[in-house]
C-alpha cells in the first residue's frame, strides 16, 4: 500500500514538473528573457536535476543527442547543398518568374509564398522546402518593406499543412505504430488537407492585405527588384532592433534566433551579377537536385547520407579549387552554426524528456482524468491532444509512444486504430511550430526572425488549421465522433 501511494507521487511529481518545465521554457521564450539555445538547455537541465536524474542526466542528453545527430547531419549538408545551388543561380529562374507574377504587390508576394511553400512541400522535407522558399523571396520581402515574420508564419502553416503526406513522416509513424496502411490514414483525409490548404491561403490574404495597407506598393521592375534586393539587403539589414511591435523587416541581431548574418549569404546569393554564377552548369546542378529528390522520396538511401554525396558532388563540379570550396562553405557557415547548435539543444529537452518519464507520466496522467462518458470520443480528443503533445514532443515519442496507449483505450469504446491515426496526424500544422522541429530552427534563422516573433503570430493560426482538418474529418465521418 505504502510503495503503491509513493509511486502514485512519484508520478504525480513528475507531471507537475513535467508540465512546468514547458511552462517555464515557453515564458522564457516567449518573454526574450532567453535565446532558444539557452532555453532548451538549461531548463531541461534544472527540471531533470529536480527529478532527481543526478549524474544520470548526462546519459539522458547523450542519448537525445545520438536521436538527432542524424538531423543535426542533414542539415549541416542539406544548407551547404542548397547554398551552393543558390550561389551557382539554379533558382535565379525561378525568382524571376515569382517577380513577374508578384511585381510590387505585398498581397501577391505572401499568397504566393503560400503556394510556392505547398508546391516545394511535396517533396515531404521541410527543410528543403524552408531553403527554397526563403532564399527564393526573402530577397523581395526585405525589398518591399514586408515582414520577414509574415513569411516565416505562411511558410510554416503552408508546410505544416503538408507534412501529413505519407512520405513526410508523420502519417508513416501513424500507421506503422498501429500496424496499419499508411494509404487507408492518408487517402480519406485528403479532403481534410484541402481545407486545412484553402484556411492557410484565407491567412496568407489576411496577412497580405494587413501589409499592403501598412506599407502600400513600391514601383520597381523586375529586374531592378532583383538586383536590388540582393546587394541592398545588407544595408537594410544593419540594424539590431526589430521595431517596437517585432515587426518590422529585419535580418538578424537584436534577441533573435540568428547572428546578424543569418540567412543573408541567402538573399545576397540572388544579385544576377555576383561571381559564383555557373550558367554553363545549369543543367546539370538541375539534374543533381532532381534526382537528389527523386531518390529521397524512393527512400533508397539515408537523407543525410544523401545530401553528404550531393554536396561533394555540388562543390567538386561547380568549385573545383579547394580555397574555392572553402569559401562556399563558409559563405553559409552562419547558418549552419545556428541551426545545428539548436538542433543539439533541442537534443536536451528531448534526452531529458524521455530520460526522467515525463513524457510516459503526463501521457497516462491525461489518460486517467478523461472521465468514461468521454470514451467514445476519444479519435476527437486524441486529434485535440496531438497538437500540445506534438508541440512538447518529437513525432516518434507521440506515435511510438503514446499512440499505441490512446488506441488500445479506443478499441475497448469500438474506435479502430485507423480512425484514431486520422485524428493523430491532424495536430501536425501545429507540431511543425515546435522548437523542437530543427525545420523551423532553420526557417527562422535563415529569416533572421526570432522564435518569439513567430510563435505569437503562427500558434493561434495553426491551431485553428489543425482543428479545421480535424473537424472536417468528423463532419466527413472519417474520424468518428
């Protein structure tokens, strides 16, 4: 009786310290009283030692770190790779076709970071598609005055939407955790994505109308807006501050994520005039990043062990002098120091997360207090639940582990597994916001946006996407009520 009450507080004590680390995390984020990379490190360090991890936490962070080494891996070469295709012109095209359609109008310019941001999704990597997007328009976002936060906010909700894909991740996790067909949980929740697509563009309206009223439109012509934005983005970006509301178009410094260089070796890649243009190469980069993405989705190889091989490949090709190759690293060095060094603090919270039981007590914590009148609604509250629990939480930790728990209770209230992973991968807009997510590390960073900024623009409006996609899957009988 007496050990059964003790492990009853032990429990209880770590929910109570589980949830209050994230509350504690989140104000300092919030408030700019911390930088992410100190946030996810010292925090999860304090709670853990309040756990009473003792020395053990250092196994506990070593063990996070080896989950997302990988990450931290693709990343460093995934930015080299796309740096390089953006210091060789493989996207001048495409900016100026983005500019013909744009041309001076904020509204154009953010609905069409929507759709571009959709389209480059498919390739299920939010990494790619944040590199693509941003270094493709940040040129003109700083140009016309726009927010760089709008951008960060559509391209997140854009990308979020799309992560339920079966080749993103999420919806894979889904169906193998409940031993199910990844097509039988995505197909009927196409209709739920449709919708989930059509609030994010009504948001990218809603954001492009709000700029165009605050800065009104600039006359500049297509090609004298890319030369301008990227040798004058350096200059528009000298300042530290952000403005009084955060605001204001920016590129780093202040108490943001990046350095004041960050993501700016992007935008200033874009001047038609600069050195490192390889015309001649333009096929055959295409064809490197072609089949660098067709052989990513077949799944054939690692990603990190595929943007390793295409980024020795870009270098060798397109810079054959080593003190060339060299320089092209360094040139986006900024960004990848900033984005891996918060991708092995996240490493910290996820370590001690898993490592003291947080995670596994607040889970069953929340199992326990839903009262039984609510069992046969459990797919609804599990598509609700997944937006905090994903949000706190890597996907595998989510589907691997408290998935399995949550379906289980369903199944004794007649819900089959496959409705409850409908509901699960409807939380994924707002999952995508997650520190946690190194996708989104790299968003703003290359933005120069900090977390803060984007967090108090994109949570509310990616909840709303994500109860959409799941309210019109209950509507469409595809998630039971």
């Amino acid at each position: 009786m007496t050990s059964r009450l003790e492990l009853g507080r032990g429990v209880a004590m770590l929910v109570a310290l589980g949830f209050l680390m994230v509350a504690v995390f989140m104000f300092l984020i919030m408030s700019k009283r911390a930088t992410p990379v100190v946030g996810l490190i010292a925090v999860p360090v304090a709670f853990g030692i309040a756990a009473g991890a003792g020395l053990g936490i250092g196994d506990m962070i070593t063990d996070g770190i080896k989950s997302l080494a990988p990450t931290a891996a693709l990343l460093f070469f995934a930015i080299i790779f796309f740096g390089i295709m953006i210091d060789v012109g493989l996207f001048d095209p495409l900016v100026k076709l983005i500019l013909r359609l744009v041309r001076n109008d904020p509204m154009r310019l953010v609905v069409g970071t929507a759709v571009l941001a959709m389209v480059v999704s498919l390739d299920g990597d939010g990494s790619t598609t944040f590199i693509i997007v941003t270094s493709a328009l940040l040129p003109l976002y700083m140009k016309l005055k726009v927010s760089p936060v709008v951008l960060t906010v559509v391209a997140g909700l854009a990308n979020g939407a799309m992560n339920i894909v079966p080749w993103g991740g999420p919806t894979v996790r889904a169906a193998s955790a409940l031993g199910i067909s990844p097509s039988d949980v995505f197909v009927p929740m196409i209709p739920s994505l449709v919708v989930g697509l059509i609030v994010v563009l009504l948001f990218a309206v809603q954001l492009g109308y709000s700029e165009r009223r605050r800065i009104g439109t600039l006359e500049l012509t297509d090609e004298r807006l890319l030369v301008a934005a990227g040798s004058g983005l350096r200059r528009s970006g000298s300042g530290s501050g952000s403005g009084g509301n955060g605001d204001a178009p920016r590129t780093g410094g202040g108490s943001g994520d990046a350095g004041s260089d960050d993501g700016q070796g992007f935008a200033d890649g874009l001047d038609p005039q600069r050195p490192t243009l390889r015309p001649k190469l333009l096929w055959f980069n295409m064809l490197v990043t072609v089949t660098l993405l067709v052989v990513l989705v077949m799944d054939v190889l690692p990603i990190p062990v595929l943007f390793m091989v295409a980024a020795a490949i870009a270098l060798t090709v397109n810079f054959p002098r080593v003190k060339e190759q060299q320089e092209a690293i360094t040139r986006h060095s900024s960004s990848i120091v900033s984005v891996v060094a918060m991708v092995f603090a996240a490493a910290v919270l996820t370590g001690v997360f898993q490592g003291t039981g947080m995670v596994e007590a607040m889970a069953q914590w929340l199992l326990e207090i839903i009262p039984a009148a609510l069992g046969p609604h459990l797919a609804v509250i599990t598509g609700i639940l997944s937006l905090p629990f994903t949000f706190f939480m890597s996907n595998d930790a989510f589907y691997f582990g408290v998935m399995p728990v949550l379906a289980e209770t369903a199944s004794t209230y007649g819900i089959e597994p496959v409705e409850m992973a409908r509901a699960s991968i409807t939380g994924q807009t707002f999952h995508m916001q997650s520190p946690l997510v190194p996708a989104i590390l790299l968003l703003v960073t290359l933005a120069g946006v900090p977390l803060a900024d984007h967090h108090k623009k994109v949570l509310w409006r990616a909840a709303l996407v994500s109860l959409s996609m799941l309210v019109v899957g209950v509507i469409l009988g595809q998630i039971p009520w």
